[in-house]
C-alpha cells in the first residue's frame, strides 16, 4: 500500500493522489469502503521535464474554462438579443417566441452553472501531494483558495475553452443518463461482452487486471469493475477528470442531478424545447460496486505512466486510438504491459484527432489496413475482427444532423511466447 494516499473511509469523499516520484501505478486503498470505492488516483502526471508551473496554470486554466461557462453562455445569448434590437419593428413583433425561448435558455445556462459549480467545489484538493491553490497555502473547500484561483486566471479563458464545457456535458449524457443508453450499448456492451466471455473460466474475476485509457468520464471502467474485475480508467484531461471525480466520489444515488446539456445547441433543434430537454444524472449509483472492488482512474497521459511490463489481463480502448498522433506508440505501449495470454479489446473509429484538419500537432493518419499490419508485427493475433459497426459518439438524438461511424472492433491476443 502507498502511505501518500489518503484514505478514510468515514467521509464520503475521497481524496486523490498524485504520484510523481515515479510512474508506477498508485494502489487503491480506499477499496474497502463498499459505499463509495471509487476513487481518482493521480498517477504520474507529473513526468520528467513537465514544468511544475506550466502544470499548476494548466490545472488553474481549467477551472476557469468551468467557471467561465456561465459568462460566455449570456454573452452569445445577449449577442443575439442586440442583433434583434437592431432588427425592423415589425421582425421584432414576429420574434416574440424566440425572444422568451431565449430567456429560457440563460435560465438553463444558469441552472447548468449550478453543476458546475458542484464538479469544481473542493478541486484545489483533488490531488493529495500536490497543492494546487494559487498561492501554495493549504485551500479548504470553495473558500479563498478558490477565489485566488478565480482571480489569478479569470482572464485566460475563451469562448472555445467554454465550448469544451459544452462537450463534456454531452460526453455526460454519453456515459451518465438514459439518453446515452444506446451510445454505450453500442461502444461499451461489445467490449463488456467480450471480457465477459474471454475470462469466463476464471474463477477469481478480480485476479484479472482491465486497463482502460482514455476512459472518458470512467463509465466503461466502472462497469467493468462491476462485474468483479479489477479495473483502472486512465485519463489525461482535466476536463474529464474533474467531472469523473464529481460523479464517481461525490454523486451518491442515481437521477440527483437535472442539467440542461443541449442549452448552448443553436443549431438543428426541430423544437425550440429540444435545446431544452431536461436530462437527469447519473442513471446509476456510481457507488454501485461488489464489496471489495478494485476500481480506481489515474490522471497521466497513457504512454508515459504505464512502464511497467506484462502488468495487465486485458487493456480496452473504446473511441481512443485516433487520439494518438502516432499510433504505434499505443499499440507498443499495450503490447509491452499485457501479460502473454491477455488480449486487447478495442472499438472505434479512426477520426485522428490530431491530424491537421482538427489541430495543430504533428499527426500520421494510417488506414486500419496498416494499422492492422502493425499491430500483427509486433506479434498480436487478431482473434475476432469486424468493421462496419455502427456507433454513435455524444450524438444529441434531437439534432437534425447525426454522425453515425463505421467502426472497426476487434479483439488481439498477445500469445505466450
Ligand atoms: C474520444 S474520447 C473517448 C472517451 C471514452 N473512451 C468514450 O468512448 O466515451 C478520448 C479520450 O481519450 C483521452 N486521451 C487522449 N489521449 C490520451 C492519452 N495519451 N492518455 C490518456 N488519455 C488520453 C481524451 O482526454 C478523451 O477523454
């Protein structure tokens, strides 16, 4: 067990670790608290030559990307209000209804801002061993620690940055809610599926080790860990992790909260309400887990923090390979740290996030045709393969427009030697 984590299991929060004296992967030990066993463990997050500042404004930039949300949503509606003042008398008259739909929406943008609030209240503490109020004095709660944060930075944000709030929502209603039941029935149950089936056999599911990265808001994990494996979610996005933290260590019952995740969709509502549908979260106790479950999310980009050899049973990879800007550093990563005989079940597309049409970064966009050459190089058999599956990514069912992916499946063994 690691003494730098911290855990007591009278208090319904758990703290989070950071671990950044070496890259291993952080124990749980908060795994007896049947109530509450989830934990968000910071693993390694810190890596050699990443700039302690550079990390503590990050981390400070994101809080205000959430606080900002409620500010750049009035700003784009009162944008619109002034646009239709300027607009002939007789116009005005006709926009009566979209006048008050509008009202509702800063109604909605307020009432989300709520949410908010609950996701960053008590984030200065999300790290253990790192102190991330502004001026490295201890910070207890929403209290000044927070406003020093809020002051120091409140300049930094953006409109973009605040969009990104709007995706987390939606990756929310993804993971969380009713409405994304179809979504993970489609993404999640086939992987679900072929865990299930691959370690039937063994008799003691939490002997078997499920590596997640790029989980997301933790669901995929935390139904893995349901069903008795012993399972880590891996996330490098604050925005993620954040939100991750609030469900799984602080929502204690399922439909506790109402959010409004479409607000800030102005475009391709039938109905002015669809930009209002009121979504309840989350659709299960997060809490919900078998007596002594393994189950923990550690903060860290993927490729760096697992080092460690022939660690894992199985790694699963829902919507993430097309994050990498080079492939191969995945596929590699997840050869080195299966154990021979563990397999690696994946589902997606290959959007390539990095690729110049989305960004910035250096990128190689290789089809699935080479990347399965690659993948069989470095000694993977492919034991069950599909392309053409439909699936859907944080799709608003109300929209008029959809995107529906083709998405390649598979399951790879890494064969005993
Ligand atoms: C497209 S989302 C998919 C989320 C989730 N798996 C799902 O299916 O809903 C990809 C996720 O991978 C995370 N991610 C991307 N690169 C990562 C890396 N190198 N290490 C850890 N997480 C990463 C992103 O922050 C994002 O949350």
């Amino acid at each position: 067990m690691d003494p730098r984590l911290k855990s007591d299991v009278n208090h319904a929060n758990h703290s989070i670790a950071a671990k950044h004296t070496d890259e291993s992967v952080a124990e749980d030990n908060c795994h007896k608290n049947h109530k509450n066993l989830n934990k968000v463990s910071q693993v390694g997050r810190r890596v050699r030559g990443v700039d302690e500042q550079q990390e503590r404004q990050h981390f400070y930039h994101i809080v205000n990307c959430f606080r900002s949300y409620q500010i750049n949503g009035l700003s784009r509606v009162s944008k619109t209000y002034r646009y239709m003042d300027s607009l002939p008398e007789h116009h005005q008259k006709l926009l009566t209804n979209y006048r008050n739909h509008l009202q509702n929406v800063c109604e909605a943008i307020e009432h989300n801002y709520k949410i908010i609030e609950l996701i960053v209240e008590d984030i200065s503490n999300l790290f253990e061993n790192i102190d991330y109020t502004s001026d490295g004095q201890s910070c207890e709660g929403v209290g000044d620690g927070d406003q020093a944060l809020k002051s120091q930075f409140l300049k930094s944000y953006t409109s973009v940055d605040s969009d990104k709030v709007n995706s987390i929502f939606k990756q929310l209603v993804r993971e969380w809610t009713d409405q994304g039941f179809n979504e993970r029935k489609t993404c999640f149950e086939p992987i679900l599926t072929e865990i299930d089936t691959y370690f039937k056999d063994w008799k003691d599911k939490s002997a078997v080790h499920v590596l997640v990265p790029g989980a997301g808001l933790g669901r995929l994990p935390f139904e893995i860990a349901k069903r008795g494996f012993s399972c880590q979610g891996n996330e490098y996005s604050l925005f993620m992790l954040f939100t991750s933290n609030f469900i799984l260590n602080k929502c204690k019952d399922r439909y506790i909260h109402t959010f409004y995740p479409w607000a800030q969709h102005y475009t391709n509502n039938v109905r002015s309400a669809d930009q209002l549908t009121a979504v309840r979260f989350p659709d299960i106790n997060p809490g919900d887990l078998p007596t002594n479950s393994d189950f923990s999310m550690a903060a860290g980009n993927f490729i760096e923090i697992y080092t460690e050899v022939e660690a894992w049973e199985c790694v699963s990879t829902t919507f993430f390979i097309d994050t990498a800007p080079n492939v191969i550093d995945y596929i590699e990563t997840i050869w080195n740290i299966l154990k021979p005989g563990g397999i690696w079940v994946n589902i997606g597309p290959l959007l390539w996030h990095n690729s110049p049409e989305f960004s910035d970064n250096d990128s190689i966009e290789p089809s699935f045709e080479i990347i399965r050459e690659i993948i069989i190089s470095f000694g993977f058999e492919f034991i069950k393969e599909e392309t053409n599956v439909s699936s859907y990514y944080t799709q608003n069912p109300h929209s008029m427009l959809a995107y529906e992916y083709h998405s390649v499946f598979f399951v790879c063994k890494k064969p005993f030697l």
